[in-house]
C-alpha cells in the first residue's frame, strides 16, 4: 500500500545523516539469499552505491550512500534480482530466523518454512507501529523472539516410557537448567526449572525419551532498544498452520486497537491484553495457555502418594496437586 506514495516513502528506503543520500535496505526473510541473489547484490552496490553493503540485525542488506535520483531505477533491479526494496518504518519488517531443524541440532521447528510464509502474507503491511518478528527453533532464543513484537519458540514437552530408564544420567548431564535428576535410578523432572527445549530426549543414548509433542510458543509486546522489555507468553500451538493463523490474528488486533506514535510494548495494558489472549485461545485451533499442563491420548495424570514406574515428577502450574506422568498402553 505504502508503494502508492513514490519510492521516497518506502520503508526501505532510509535518509542518512547527510540528507543528500539514502540507504536502500533489501527484502531477506530469514537472511535467506541465493548466491546469485548476492552477486546481484553487489552489481547494484556498485552501480548505485559506493560498491559498500551493510548486514542489518536483522538480516538483512543495506546498500549505503545511493543518490536519491537513481532510487526509481536501483527499485526495478532489485526487484528483478528477488530482493525488492525492504520495510522499515511503522510496518511488518523484515522476518528474522535462526537456521531450524534443517541445520541446527538444537532446533525442534522448521524456522525457514515459517519465516517464508509469514513473510508472503505479511511483509510490508502497513501498520500504526512497527512489528519486529523473530522465529527462534528452540529455547536458547538466538534471535531473542521475546524481545520483539511478535516472538515464536519451538518447544518440546518429553517424556520417557516407564520402566525402562537405566538411570545413566546422560540427561541430567546435558540438561543446562539442572531440572532433572535420578531418584531410584529413574530420572525425575522439574517442570518449574524444564525450559523444553528437548535436549534430554535427544541425548538419551537408548532413545527411552520421546516428545510428547513438539509445539509453538508465541509472546506479545517485547522490545529492545534503550529501554528493553521482555514480551508477554500469548499462547502454544502445535502445528505450522497453528502458528500462522496465530501471527495473523495478533497483527489484525494490532492493526484495529493500537496507537500510532507509541511502541505496542506501552499499550498492552490500554490494549486489554488479557482479554484478547483469553479470544485467542477460543479463536486458534488447539490452542492453549503458555504453561499449561498438556495431555494426549497416551499419557494419564493420575493423582498418586506412591505411584509405580513414574515417567517424571510433575508439579502441576497452578500448584494445587502433584501428579505423577504414566504411559497409558492401552488402546
């Protein structure tokens, strides 16, 4: 929509200090470019720049100290290039992820595919503030997702099948949050200090650890800058789409209820965050509250003071019980 006001008004396009030259930055959802996309790149630096880029924090490129008048022209190159003049103002930026399952041992989603789709129905949109994005693949948050407007983090809930657990500690030694422990030679898990972030099922030597499921968690209202604020947790979800129809959802809430002028982390409170997360979870498919209990099918919270074969210790959120998890191996 932006585009209808004349290249000088893109996001993209950002006046330097010296106000004769502009920086032109690139559209790069996830920092993803081809190597001809980045030979492109610098063919256009060239020409129409100093032959200089600059790699943004979000992962992206600049292309510095382009004469104004030459805009127009540099616009049509890059959008033949596959990396049109990008977003910056109050707008959905560019969508930064780390690398996901695809190379990360680390990762429990697919950062890439998410980034791409979102960046697809998304990028650009017109805003009253501006709406940063990160998608990080696991718990350790490299793109610091809870400190952006919209954060996304894959989680994954484990559990272990009962009986078989040979106490070896391979677990509690890879466990950064020490939230496991062996007690009777059967690992016990302390979901007050479990950030899910699956590293004890993937170190479990005889694969006994499994993911009960691998899921979404997505935070509302961070940001960084001089004042740095952590984002609030909105909701889990368990499936890409899930998690799309999430994204969409809150930027059409900002879009309708925000104020220009103020940094959406201000206006939650004004903005009845409460009430709109309690909508969200009635309107998204199988969404639930962050830090809920989550159950399946197969797994049984059975309230016990001497319970056989525990999976793990489990304290329950609201701290009215304690429950013990069990694998239900019945139909």
């Amino acid at each position: 929509m932006q585009y209808l006001f004349g290249i000088h008004m893109r996001g993209g396009v950002i006046t330097e200090r010296n106000p004769d030259l502009s920086t032109v930055r690139v559209r790069a959802p996830a920092g993803l470019l081809t190597a001809e996309q980045l030979r492109g790149i610098a063919r256009i630096a060239k020409k129409y720049g100093t032959g200089v880029v600059h790699c943004t924090t979000r992962q992206t490129i600049e292309i510095p100290h382009v004469d104004p008048a030459k805009l127009k022209r540099m616009a049509v190159q890059l959008e033949k290039n596959g990396t049109p003049v990008g977003s910056e103002k109050d707008e959905v930026v560019n969508i930064i992820a780390c690398p996901g399952n695809e190379r990360c041992k680390f990762a429990n989603i697919d950062t890439g595919s998410l980034a791409k789709k979102l960046d697809e129905s998304l990028f650009g949109k017109v805003m009253p503030v501006k709406m940063r994005i990160a998608i990080s693949g696991c718990p350790n948050a490299c793109m610091s997702p809870m400190l952006n407007e919209i954060g996304i983090i894959g989680r994954i809930r484990p559990i272990r099948t009962p009986g078989l657990c040979t106490g070896c500690g391979s677990c509690v030694y890879y466990c950064k949050e020490s939230a496991i422990m062996i007690r009777n030679g059967i690992s016990e898990l302390n979901e007050d200090k479990c950030v899910q972030c699956g590293m004890c099922v993937k170190s479990c030597s005889f694969n006994l650890l499994k993911s009960l499921h691998t899921h979404y968690l997505i935070t509302v209202g961070g940001r960084r800058g001089r004042h740095p604020k952590v984002g609030r947790e909105l909701l889990t979800v368990e499936t890409e789409e899930q998690a799309l129809f999430a994204v969409n959802k809150i930027i059409d809430w900002v879009y309708r209820r925000a104020w220009s002028g103020r940094l959406l982390s201000e206006q939650l409170d004004e903005l009845e965050f409460s009430t709109f997360r309690e909508e969200m979870l009635k309107s998204v498919p199988k969404a639930e509250a962050a830090g809920t209990c989550k159950g399946s099918s197969k797994i049984i919270l059975r309230s016990c003071s001497n319970p056989p074969n525990p999976l793990f210790y489990h304290s329950c959120p609201k701290k009215a019980c304690n429950l013990f998890l069990f694998w239900d191996s019945g139909p």
